[in-house]
C-alpha cells in the first residue's frame, strides 16, 4: 500500500496526531500544510517525501498512491474527486465539532475517534469505523501520583479567550477555597490575580513535555469528541478534572468529572456543523477543585491512566487502523 498522509507540522492538535500517526503509519508522502500563524517542525517529517504547498495542492502529488489519509480535513476538497478519479481510496479521520456543513465530497471512508463522531456520521453513506486515538507509551511516560500538590492547566495557543477553558478556570479560581499551586501553560502571555497561580509562558516543543510535572490537570471540555490532552496526562499518571459529558465521561474517572449546568447548539464557525456545547459554570467546577484538593488521594485514578495508556498504546491499536487503510 502506498500512502499520503496531509500533515500539520506545528504544536495544534492536528500537529501532534499528525505527527503520531506518521510516525507509525510510515507514509511514503507526506503534503505539509501550513496554517500561517503556528511555529512549524518539519523535521518531525525528515524521514519520508515531504510537499509543502504554497497556495494552491499540485494533484501530482497523487501520482503512485493507493489511499490518501486526512485528519479533520482536506483543506483542498477538490482533492477527494479528483483521487476517486484516479482510482486513490481516501480515509478522513472526522472531528465533529470542525467539520463542514455539508461536506463538499464524501470520502471513502469516514474514521471516527469518538463515539460521538461515530453517533453523528454513521449514516453519511460512507464506509464508517470507530477507532479510538492511539497514545505513544514511548514518550507518554506514566508515573504514579498519589497527592494532590500541584494542578496545571494548558492554555496553549488559545490565551484566555479560547476553548480550552482558561477563563472558565481563572472565574472558577474565585470561588475555590483550598490551598493548591496552579501552573498555567499558555502561548499568550496574560496575568491571574490570584498568589496560588503561576502563569508560564511556553510553547513546549514536544508535546509529552506538558506532563511531566504537576499531579491533576484542570481541563474543561466543550463541544468534543476527542480531547489529546486529557487522555496524553490520563496515560502519564495525572488525575484529570474535566466536563461530564459524552463521550468523556465512558473512560474517565467519573469522580474527576463536573457536571454542566446545561446545553446549547452551536458553530465552532460559520461554515461547520451544529454541535451541542455544555453550558459550564465556574462555581461547578471551583466545587470540584476544592473536591478533589481535600481528599488528596490520586492513587487509584492515576493507576487507571496507566491501564488505559497501555489498553490504548499504538502497538495495541496500529493493527486495527492498518486494517482501515
């Protein structure tokens, strides 16, 4: 089988599955797309034939594939007709919260990493498989906590006005009464008011470097069907406070979850499809903080991580997604 792979090169998510599955599905092409704003990494791609486009996808590109795998999307759609043309299957791994509304073509085959993706897209008409995002034991390095020391939140490239719950976090932080140490990662340089947080300015350049330190990370969820950095700190032994929502909430420890207060339907953009995002309030989630502080026993969840990372490593899964492909 001769395989292409449209990569992302940068620290986004997109960039880190991206990356992952390259390294492990081994394609011999790779088109590396650039969104314009990120710090890319090629060399995370020297080992293979890598095209960088400028504008425009050359479809010569094509020439000698038999699939073409694409996570999240095309960016030129025009490439699924011309492939079907060309006698080339194309598998597209689907975020549901990030998908256009209608998709311009219908892939061959829609690869869906949620059971939420898999509840949204089985009746697309496509050929559809579930299959969980696999996680790299060799760089997702578990270790045990046991104590409630030290909480980290990722803010990343979104600051305070993002979907990764930073905001929410810094309100929530108004209302929790314990005594902790919050570490605040984030791209964008902002303060918090508030002695038990640190706020530190860093774009790690591997992305199993943010779990190294701390013992629970704070993430709230929105419209998801996947989350890489609650299931990467899961399998490196962090507890993981985040929303208890589908489809989270089958696989993570339920006495991290928070409840939301409720839902409404939104568009993460003006051309993608309608998702059902929880409503989540800061005084929920400062209750569970203080919750999880004041028991101080991380032992059993953090071993949970360590079976699920070892149920959900690559060696386990690559066999099932080469099946796909």
């Amino acid at each position: 089988m001769n395989l292409g792979m449209i990569c992302r090169g940068d620290n986004s998510g997109l960039g880190t599955l991206s990356w992952e599955f390259a390294r492990h599905l081994k394609p011999q092409k790779v088109l590396l797309v650039e969104n314009g704003v990120f710090q890319v990494f090629p060399e995370r791609y020297k080992d293979f034939e890598v095209t960088r486009p400028q504008f425009k996808i050359n479809y010569d590109w094509l020439n000698g594939l038999d699939v073409l795998f694409a996570i999240e999307t095309f960016y030129d759609w025009t490439l699924v007709k011309e492939t079907r043309a060309r006698g080339i299957k194309t598998v597209l791994m689907t975020m549901v919260e990030m998908t256009l509304d209608p998709l311009p073509y219908i892939p061959d085959v829609l690869l869906c990493p949620s059971k939420l993706d898999y509840e949204t897209f089985k009746d697309f008409g496509a050929e559809i498989v579930y299959l969980p995002i696999p996680l790299a034991e060799d760089r997702l390095i578990w270790k045990e906590r046991k104590e409630v020391k030290t909480l980290i939140h990722s803010g990343s490239h979104s600051g305070m006005g993002g979907r990764k719950g930073t905001q929410l976090l810094l309100d929530a932080l108004k209302h929790a009464q314990s005594d902790f140490k919050l570490i605040i990662y984030t791209w964008k340089q902002f303060q918090a008011n508030d002695p038990r947080v640190e706020v530190q300015q860093v774009n790690f350049k591997n992305y199993w470097q943010l779990w190294r330190e701390g013992d629970v990370l704070v993430y709230p969820q929105g419209a998801n069907g996947i989350c890489l950095p609650i299931v990467e700190a899961m399998a490196s032994g962090l507890g993981v406070i985040t929303t208890d929502i589908f489809p989270f909430n089958e696989y993570m420890p339920k006495e991290l979850l928070f409840k939301p207060s409720g839902f409404r339907k939104v568009r993460m953009g003006a051309r993608l499809r309608e998702v059902e995002d929880p409503i989540l309030d800061p005084k929920i989630l400062a209750e569970k903080i203080d919750e999880v502080v004041s028991k101080n026993d991380l032992q059993e969840v953090s071993n949970y991580g360590r079976m699920y990372g070892e149920n959900h490593s690559w060696e386990k899964l690559l066999p099932d997604y080469l099946k796909v492909l």
